[in-house]
C-alpha cells in the first residue's frame, strides 16, 4: 500500500487539511500506516497534480490560505479500484527477528532484555488498542459500514500485538533456559 491510498481513505471518510489529516494519522490511521506531516502535504500535492484530489481555498486572518482537501470523482474510482485489487501477501520484516538470528553473535541477556523492553511496547499498544475497542465500540454486534470496517481494523490490531507479545514471552522463556545453563 502506498500512502497515496491512506490519505484517500482518509479523505474518503471526511474532507481535511494537510494539518487535520496528519493529526488523524496520530490518532488511528498511524498506528496501521505512519506517515510525517512532510509526507502528507507532498503526497497531497502529488494526489492533486494526479487529479485525485481537489481542494477549496479557505482564507485565515493574518495567516496564508488554508486548503480543504476532498476525493475528486477520479479519486473515488482509484480507490474503487485499488479496494478491488488483490492484495499481496505480505511480506515479513521484522529487525528483532533477524538480531534474534544473531543473537549467538552477542549477550543473550542483551537479547533478553531487548525482547522485554519490545513486548513492554507491545503490551502498551494493547492496552491502547483495547481502551479504544471499550469507548470507540461497546456493541460491536451493532456496527455497520464505515463504524464496522473501522472496528475490524482495530481488532486485526489487537490480534497482531496479542500475538507479538505471545511471541516475546515464547522467545523469552526460551533465552531464559538457555542463559541458565
């Protein structure tokens, strides 16, 4: 996925600025696809050069003109048809996994200790995940459309970091034992 797709996402669901639609990528799209301000306005730029998006000039007092950006038609058909596109697998790139590869080469108990401090990280973005699944979606059974497609995100999330975390405390245990011996 490109970010070009992200902000169309984004744009899909609601009009916004450069600012507005960067502080949506801190607050939900980030955490499935990270992008600086920096990226946003040049792939916003990019996006309307491309005709995929419009914008309004909004005028500000003693401030340049802000830019409300919106999907044009074209915009909406390129992401019609890139939701219709199979999506590849994806592939795994994970640097603990290769430092895990290497970690005869170093001190297990650096090794050990980098596998805590990574599923610390993890356990708190579960904890973020699951506080936002408790307010964003009380009744998950009543969802629909956007709300729905939204929430199954999440949940693929709160899968992920169950699993990554499940992975440390495997992977820790097992360093553990053999730092014993």
């Amino acid at each position: 996925m490109a970010l070009e797709h992200a902000i169309m996402v984004s744009l899909a669901e609601r009009p916004g600025t450069g600012y507005e639609l960067g502080r949506q990528f801190e607050r939900s799209i980030g955490h499935f696809w990270s992008a600086t301000h920096q990226q946003i306005y040049r792939t916003l730029k990019k996006l309307h050069s491309d005709g995929l998006v419009s914008f309004e000039p909004v005028a500000q007092d003693g401030r340049p003109d802000k830019k409300v950006y919106t999907l044009s038609d074209a915009g909406r058909q390129a992401l019609r048809d890139w939701v219709a596109t199979p999506t590849p697998v994806q592939h795994l790139r994970n640097e603990l996994g290769v430092k895990l590869r290497a970690a005869e080469h170093g001190d297990i108990n650096d090794t050990i200790a980098d596998m805590r401090r990574q599923r610390d990280l993890h356990s708190f973005q579960l904890d973020l995940y699951t506080r936002f699944q408790k307010d964003d979606y009380p009744n998950p059974g009543a969802l629909s459309g956007r709300k729905l497609h939204q929430y199954l995100v999440l949940r693929g999330g709160i899968r992920a970091a169950e699993g990554f975390i499940d992975w440390c405390d495997e992977v820790i245990d097992a360093l553990s034992q053999q730092s014993d011996t």
